[in-house]
C-alpha cells in the first residue's frame, strides 16, 4: 500500500503551547480572559481594591505588582499629612469597577 499522509498539524509560532481543548492549561492556571486570550493574574481585584480602600497608603497597588504607583501614593499621603489619602482611596473604588491589570500585564481575577 504506500505511505500514510502525515496528520494535518496547524501552523503554531514557535515557543508557544498549543492551546487546551479540555481540561487545564499550565500555561493558564487561573483561566484566560474571553475577551483578550490573556491568562488571568493570581492576583483578585476584590482584594487590591479593599486593601486601597481600607488602608489608603497605596498597600492595594503594591499587591497588584505596581509597586512604584504604590509608593507614590504612599509618599503623597505622607507628605500631604494625609489629605492625599483620597487618591488611593478613590484609585481602589476604580480597580473594584474597572478591569485592572497586574504589574505584568495580566487582566485580574474577580475573585
């Protein structure tokens, strides 16, 4: 009989899993965003926003990863003996509105 055709393979750039049909992905272990193909954050927005609201220092952007933003509103809060405060107070009422990401780029989980 001769050769079997080798199966259909689609193209994949190099350096990049195939993506799971079913079941996990180690590439993804908290899911993909649907509307980017991002894999989720390991980090919640539920808790960067409460830590920016409870605690207006900017500890929320320091857990997100933007440890800079968070610094900031840090010495802001301080040198304004605290009247700066309501910028991470309002900046943590955003990320629990808002679709933030992480300081590598990943969209955040809600929970």
């Amino acid at each position: 009989m001769g050769q079997q055709p080798p199966e259909y393979q689609p193209y994949q750039p190099p350096g990049q899993q195939p993506p799971a049909p079913y079941g996990f992905n180690p590439a993804a272990p908290y899911g993909v965003d649907p509307f980017t193909g991002l894999p989720y954050s390991d980090k919640t927005k539920l808790v960067a926003g409460l830590l920016q609201i409870v605690i207006p220092l900017g500890i929320g952007r320091m857990y997100m990863g933007q440890t800079g933003l968070g610094v900031a509103q840090l010495l802001v809060t301080l040198f304004t003996c605290g009247i700066g405060g309501l910028w991470p107070f309002i900046d943590g009422i955003m990320i629990l509105v808002g679709n933030p990401r992480d300081g590598n780029g990943r969209p955040m989980r809600m929970s």
